[in-house]
C-alpha cells in the first residue's frame, strides 16, 4: 500500500491580523488627536536644550543624599506622621464607608428576593448611592483646603480630608466586590429568616474577604501618597517638607526623602501581598 505525501502548507508571511491592529490603532490616534490638542500636549518641549539643561542641572542636585542625624531624625518623625495620617483617614474612611455599603448593597436587601425591592429600600439605596458619588467626587486635596481653613494647618486637616473621599471610593468598591461575588449562600440565609447582618458575616463576607483585604490595602497605600500630596497645602507630614525642600532647591534632601517614600510604598505592597497569601 502506497501513500502519497501531502504538500506542506506554506506557513504565512505577514500577520493575518496586521489590517485590524492598524485600523484600531490609526482610529486611536485620530480619536486622541483632539485631547492632546486640548491639553497643550507638546512633549517634545521637553527636548529643548533649555529645559534639557535645567533638568539636568536638577537632578545632579540629587546627589550626594543629606543623611545627617538631624535630617534623619525630622524624616522618621515625618514619615511616622505620614503613615500616621494615612492609617487614621482610611480608619475613619471605613467607619463611613461600612455601613454605607451595608445599606447600599441589593444583594442583602430582604425585599429584592422577591425580584423588586420596595419602595422604601430603594430610595433609600438610592440617596446613599448620590451620597458615595458626593463624597468621591470631591478630590481629598479640595477636601484638605475646607479643613485647613477650618481646623488650621496640621495632619488633622489631612485625616479628615483622606476620610471623606476615600469613605466613598471604598464604598462604591465594597459594594460592587459583594454584589458580584458567590450570592447563592446569603439569598438561602435571608429566605430562612436571617438577619441581615448575619448573612452578611456569614455569607457574603466569607467569600469576599480576600478581594476586600486587598483592595482596603491598596487604599491605605493610595492614602499614603495621598498625605504626601496634601503636605503641600498644609496639612504636615513628609509631603510638608518635602515641598519646603523643593521651594529651597535642596535636591539632596528631596532625593532622601522620595526614597523614603518609594519605601513606603513598597512595604504597603508587601503587607498586602502578605494579607491576599494568608486570606487565600
């Protein structure tokens, strides 16, 4: 029995995709074009032998590092402030975003396993939901320059500005993590006369607590460079002197100081990937 050899095929010599992925990005470009042009977009500014040596002679002023020991004491009591300010804002920003999420989230809502949430209900998930936009809409540096005319210059300004906002950004996550989570366990509790706060603790929670751990650390490290940004309108901390540093042009304690704050960062990172590695 013979068989006869089948002719190879000829592997092809351009991408078969190559006309949809230059469609999509030319109609990305035509789309960016505007936004670019409203922005004033014109980065090769940056090219200018002018603003090439002025960035230059910036950054050379990074080094050498200030490390004496009085510098470093004003760094640790600052960055202690920071984190001080960051941990105490997201805190509150919990108390208000905790409850606000339990009475915004259908899933435990007894009148919606019915398939229509009474009126009542609804409005009032309703009002609590403009409430979250509200209170995220407002960015936490608007927030900061209310309370430093209120309570004067200092980390409390900064706490409570940190709180507002990021009480509605985790409220509106909270919710949506829980509402799109495994709800088959809580619907069975409220059916069988739970309360709502027991099915949520012994329902939804369970299921939901990893995501929730994670995205809560990553707003604590969020509320970190947050403090910092706020330091600038004078609410303490490292952000404080780190603007004053600037204003003096001393490169030398800015560059310690954003390595102090890339630390920051990076152990917030590790905590939170410790948390998702304990919580899995």
């Amino acid at each position: 029995m013979t068989t006869t050899a089948l002719p190879a095929q000829c592997a092809p010599t351009r991408d078969p995709a190559w006309l949809g992925r230059v469609f999509w990005i030319g109609l990305s470009l035509v789309l960016l074009w505007p936004l670019g042009v409203a922005t004033e977009f014109k980065p090769w500014v940056l090219l200018e032998p002018d603003n090439l040596r002025i960035s230059a002679k910036f950054i050379a002023s990074f080094w050498p590092l200030v490390a004496d020991a009085e510098f470093l004491t004003m760094v640790a009591r600052e960055t202690w402030r920071t984190v001080a300010m960051a941990t105490a804002g997201v805190t509150l920003a919990l108390l208000v975003a905790v409850p606000l999420t339990l009475l915004n989230t259908r899933v435990l809502s007894i009148s919606a396993l019915s398939g229509r949430m009474a009126r009542g209900p609804y409005w009032l998930r309703q009002f609590v939901r403009w409430l979250l936009i509200v209170l995220r809409s407002i960015p936490e540096l608007v927030w900061a320059l209310v309370f430093v005319r209120v309570v004067g210059l200092g980390p409390t300004a900064g706490v409570l500005a940190i709180a507002l906002t990021y009480g509605g950004m985790l409220g509106k996550v909270y919710g949506e993590i829980l509402e799109s989570g495994e709800t088959h366990a809580t619907q069975t509790l409220l059916r069988n006369g739970s309360g709502r706060l027991q099915a949520f603790f012994y329902g939804l929670l369970p299921t939901s607590a990893a995501e929730l751990t994670s995205y809560t650390v990553y707003r604590w490290e969020c509320a970190i460079r947050s403090s910092v940004v706020l330091g600038f309108v004078g609410a303490g901390g490292l952000g404080q002197q780190l603007d004053n540093s600037m204003k003096m042009f001393n490169g030398g304690e800015v560059a310690s100081m954003l390595l102090v704050f890339i630390a920051l960062v990076a152990l917030a990172d590790q905590v939170s990937a410790w948390l998702r590695k304990a919580l899995g």
